[in-house]
C-alpha cells in the first residue's frame, strides 16, 4: 500500500475508537464516582499496567499534580518494569504477578484507595497480581481492557472495555487500544478532579506555577474568571502568594488575600461556596 492508503487505513479504523468509547460512558462514570469516594475518603488512584498501557498510566498520573494543583501522591501508576520501562522495554517485566503484587504492597493499600489495571489483552500477569492484592485489601478495583471477559475484568469491581475490534497492525495495541485507555484515562482524571473542585467553570484554577508560561496564563485564567483587567488581576496574583484560589476570590468579592484565604478556609477549599457573598 502506498503511503496515503496507509495513513487514510488508520484514521478510519482510528473513527471506531471514539464510538467504542462512547459506549462505555455509564461504566466510566461509575468508576469516577469511586474515585471522587474513595479520595475525599482519604484515598489514592493508583494505576497499575505494563509497556504501552503502563506508559499511557504514568502520562495521566504525572500530568494531575501540575494540572490540578494535587499532591504527587494522589495520582500514582506502576509501571512493569519499573522506571526504565517508561522510555524502552524491560523484557519479561509483565510476566510476573508477584511483582504487582508487591510493588502495590509497597505503597500501602488501604481501603479507600481505586487501583485501576489497564491491560488491553486483560491477561497481563503483572496486572492481574495487582489486581488480586488490591481485592483482598477491599480497595476498589477497576479494570480498562478491551474484552470484558478476560481475567482482568473477572478481577474488577467496575469493567471499562471499549471493544475497537483488530489492530492493522495485528495485536499491536499501541494503536486503537492505546487511543481508547488515553481517553479513558483523560476523562477518569479530569472528570474526577472537577468532582472535587479542582476547576472553575472550565478553567484551571489549580494549575501549579512552575515557569513564566504557567504564569502567564494564569494571569489569562483569572482574567477570565472575574471579568477584570491585567492591572488588578497581577496585583492580585501577587499579594496572594500566587495562588489562583486566593486571587480568584479576592477580585470577586473585592477583599484583600487575608480575607480571601479565612473564607476559603471556613468553606473548606470549595471556591463556590467561599465566593458567595
């Protein structure tokens, strides 16, 4: 086939992906129901996968904490293989259950905690090992593969498995199997952390400020928000210690960042309820 065959052959099959998805949106809201549970609980999302799906795990876990203003410790994913296995192969890591099975114990598990294994197969030994632990410590478990027969999904409390039918590339399931666990994973993470107040509107009122990009835009988040111009809005910013929070309620209600900071305090992080006047 030539070249534009075989790029126009993955974007049709590539259009199944979305659909496969879509008809798993019941289950998917569940499983952020659980995860909003489980962490105003005191809980964790923990993602467990190997090779490609391990890899689309640690992409979602790193982005929520610059995104979302959350501790590292919230978002985590295991990856077979370990560290190394993120840029290259780590031959056989995925073969070994007692190894998930341990590097899940060795983060603590506790019963508030969702452990999410992603295995497009829904056999990876690896996965399942995890996935064993975490039911016997009575977290919950969520399974993203895409056959919710495998024993994966017999292993989970919540099954996600956006059937995309073959690869082109057969068995190589970086490709519609990968593009559906990146869509799940974005819409388990964000759905979840708008849940819980991490966003404002559509806006990302927690994002952390690490480099004059992140700073910047900022300065347009709040722009946004509170309808006021470039001048009071970094005066703002500034005083309350660059936290978009604080600046936030401070031009909406017109108080200085001690105020601000008491009402957020009195309404316990929810910035709706400390924006009412």
């Amino acid at each position: 086939m030539p070249s534009a065959a075989i790029v126009r052959l993955i974007n049709r099959e590539d259009h199944k992906v979305a659909a496969a998805v879509r008809r798993e949106l019941p289950a998917i809201a569940r499983a952020v129901d659980a995860i909003v549970t489980g962490i105003r609980k005191g809980g964790r999302l923990i993602y467990v996968g190997a090779g490609s799906s391990g890899r689309m795990a640690v992409l979602d876990a790193a982005e929520c904490a610059p995104t979302f203003g959350t501790p590292r410790r919230l978002v985590q994913a295991l990856i077979a293989g370990g560290r190394r296995a993120v840029t290259g192969a780590v031959e056989g890591a995925e073969d070994s259950a007692r190894n998930g099975k341990g590097e899940l114990r060795a983060r603590n598990l506790t019963r508030n905690d969702v452990v999410v294994g992603i295995a497009a197969s829904g056999t990876t030994p690896y996965v399942l090992g995890a996935m064993q632990f975490a039911r016997k410590c009575g977290a919950t478990t969520v399974a993203i593969t895409v056959n919710q027969h495998m024993p994966v999904g017999r292993l989970a409390k919540i099954v996600i498995a956006p059937e995309v039918g073959p690869e082109i590339l057969t068995g190589s399931t970086r490709l519609k199997a990968g593009t559906a666990q990146k869509m799940v994973l974005n819409m388990l993470s964000t759905a979840s952390m708008v849940q819980l107040g991490h966003a404002y509107e559509n806006l990302m009122i927690d994002a952390a400020l690490t480099n004059h990009k992140l700073e910047q835009r900022a300065l347009r988040i709040l722009e946004a928000a509170s309808g006021r111009g470039p001048s009071p809005v970094e005066h703002a910013l500034r005083q309350s210690g660059h936290s978009m929070r604080v600046a936030l309620v401070m031009l909406k209600l017109g108080v200085n960042a001690r105020e601000a900071k008491k009402r957020l305090r009195e309404a316990k992080g929810n910035l709706r309820m400390a924006l009412e006047d």
